[in-house]
C-alpha cells in the first residue's frame, strides 16, 4: 500500500488485503481494524469496502497485529466533456500549434486533474504527413504542440478514456498552406 489512487466521486473502492482482485461481495478479514478520513470524502461502508462522499485527498488506514498500512486517494468529479482548443487552426509549412487539451465536469466546471485520472489523454492526428505530435505531451500534460509538415487538412482528436472501454473526445480541424 501507500500508493496514491485516484476515484470519483460517488464510486465504491472494494480494496481486498494480500492485493486479491475479490469482488465487493468478498468480507475482509475480522481481525484487521479499517478506518477512514476525512469523514467528508470518505465513509467506511464495512471492512474493506469505501465509498467516496466528496472530491478530495483521503487516506485508508488498515491495521493488523499493530502493524499499519495506508492508502492515499485523491477523488476527483467526475468527467463529463472534453474539450480542445484552438477547435481550428491555420498554419503554414513549418509551423507549430499548442493544443490545450481540458476536462469538463456535468456543470462545465474546470476538472483539474486531467489526464491523471483515469489514464491519460491521447492526442490521434488523422493525417501525421500533414502535421504531427512535436513534443508529446509537452511539460504540461494537457498542452500538446504539433508541427505542419505538409499542405493539406486534416483532424486533432484528444481522447480522454473514463471507465472500462468509455472515452471522451473532442475534435479540432487543422488547414496547412
């Protein structure tokens, strides 16, 4: 344990000792002791079981025969639209562009752990002879830079995977003359 693990809000975190991938039904061991906090973000539904309350960084403590272990989470919201920008650009040979790649959540608010929370975000270009990734991601992990290398048009998908097989993606249309 004492890894950081990100979840979303509202989701349960069935965590099992000896790292068994059991299912939720599966009753933790009784002589291990389970607490939570803060209250706020996390609720301690039964041994082994956590459901997460609110948006925040929370730590699950397990305790057996005097011997701690502790798990740090960050909750998140959840991620409802992703968005890239500029949606359209024009650019001579030679050239670059900054995409900034953003995670939305259901009230539009600014998600800021983009990219960190369930994967992270792939830039796809549909023609690379066109244009393609420079520096890929560039230090900030939502910001990408893309060079034209060919007159043409062609498409910037940024896909931003949510759970199991689900994404969110958002489109941008680059012009190089």
């Amino acid at each position: 344990m004492g890894e950081l693990v990100t979840f979303v809000a509202d989701e349960q975190l069935t965590e099992c000792t000896g790292g068994s991938d059991a299912p939720p039904s599966t009753q933790a061991p009784r002589d291990y002791s389970w607490s939570v906090s803060p209250a706020r973000v996390l609720q301690l539904v039964r041994p082994g079981v956590v459901r997460m309350l609110d948006t925040g960084s929370a730590i699950v403590r397990v305790t057996r025969g005097g011997r701690d272990e502790t798990l740090s989470l960050r909750v998140v919201p959840r991620v409802a639209r992703v968005a890239i920008a500029p949606a359209a650009a024009t650019l001579a040979v030679g050239d670059t562009v900054s995409f900034v790649v953003t995670a939305h959540d259901a009230s539009g608010a600014l998600v800021a752990a983009i990219g960190r929370r369930a994967g992270t975000v792939r830039l796809e270009v549909g023609d690379p002879a066109i244009v393609a990734n420079q520096v890929t991601p560039e230090p900030e992990p939502e910001r990408y830079l893309l060079r034209a290398y060919a007159a043409g048009s062609t498409t910037v998908t940024a896909r931003l995977p949510v759970f199991g097989a689900q994404q969110l993606r958002a489109v941008a249309t680059v012009m190089v003359r």
